[in-house]
C-alpha cells in the first residue's frame, strides 16, 4: 500500500509540475507548417483579454502559444522561438518573452512557449491570427522556410 501512494503522489507532483499554465484547444488552427527539414504544430493555447484601467482605449491580451518543432534534417535544427512574429488585425507583433533558442537533434520534437502580451483595442481572443516562423528555424546557419500557421484562440473574447 505504501508502495502504491508514493507513485500516486509522484505521479501527480510530475503531472502538476509539467502542465504550467493551463492550455486549451484552438477554436481554429491550420497547419502545420512543413519543409522538407521542419515542422511546426501550433499544440495549445492560452488566451485572455483584460480591460487596462489606465488605458480606456485599449485593453490587454495574454497570448501563450505552444509549438511543437520536429526535426526531419540529419544535421540538429536551431529553433529561437523569440523570432516569430503573431500577425493580426494588419500588424504584426513580438513575443514578450519566449523560450531560449535550442538545439533539437535530427530525429527529435521539442515543445516550446511563446508569450505575447499586447495592448491594443482591435486585438482579442476571437480575432483571427496568424504565426509567422520567418527566421526562427535555421539549419546549419541558414534560414528553414516554414508557412505562417493561422488559428482562431477562441470563439469568444475571453
């Protein structure tokens, strides 16, 4: 009986302490972006839009967006989540704060987040969106062309 308890709790430590913030579907998401080395899979989302009480004319979305990257290359693939740009509403905008640039091996997938945080009255949760990847996948110092990833956070504007 102890025995069992100890994995429970393992168990739920490990499922705890790898599910962060809490991710949803996409209402819509297109994809994924493939070359003939990489694809990018738009996995989760987290979105929300908040009302800024010092700017009435703007409010605050929270955007995460977790990507998954797999390395179809026999070469590792350098992945810098922080050079992808969200396109919408006819602007483009940068993470705020995105994981590190790695090295995935040939073979190897690796999730990672990017996190976005804009203030701007157009901008919402069921605003249409797209993920372009120019620049954030590279293979022996050279750019890996990839599709923007459209998607749909949500139906509603949370």
């Amino acid at each position: 009986m102890k025995g069992h308890r100890s994995r429970t709790t393992v168990a739920l430590a490990v499922t705890l302490g790898l599910s962060g913030c809490a991710t949803r579907p996409f209402a819509r998401v297109e994809g994924p972006a493939r070359s003939r080395y990489a694809s990018v899979t738009l996995v989760g989302q987290s979105c929300s839009r908040e009302n800024d009480p010092n700017w009435s004319s703007a409010d605050i979305l929270g955007l995460d967006l977790r990507i998954r990257v797999h390395n179809a290359a026999a070469s590792p693939l350098l992945v810098d989540p922080r050079q992808v740009t969200l396109w919408a509403t006819g602007r483009s905008y940068r993470p705020r704060r995105a994981d590190a640039a790695d090295l995935i091996p040939p073979g190897a997938s690796q999730t990672l987040v990017i996190h976005f945080w804009e203030r701007d009255r157009d901008l919402g949760c069921n605003v249409p969106m797209a993920l372009a990847l120019d620049g954030s996948v590279t293979l022996a110092g050279s750019a890996v062309t990839l599709a923007p990833i459209s998607f749909l956070a949500s139906r509603d504007d949370l």
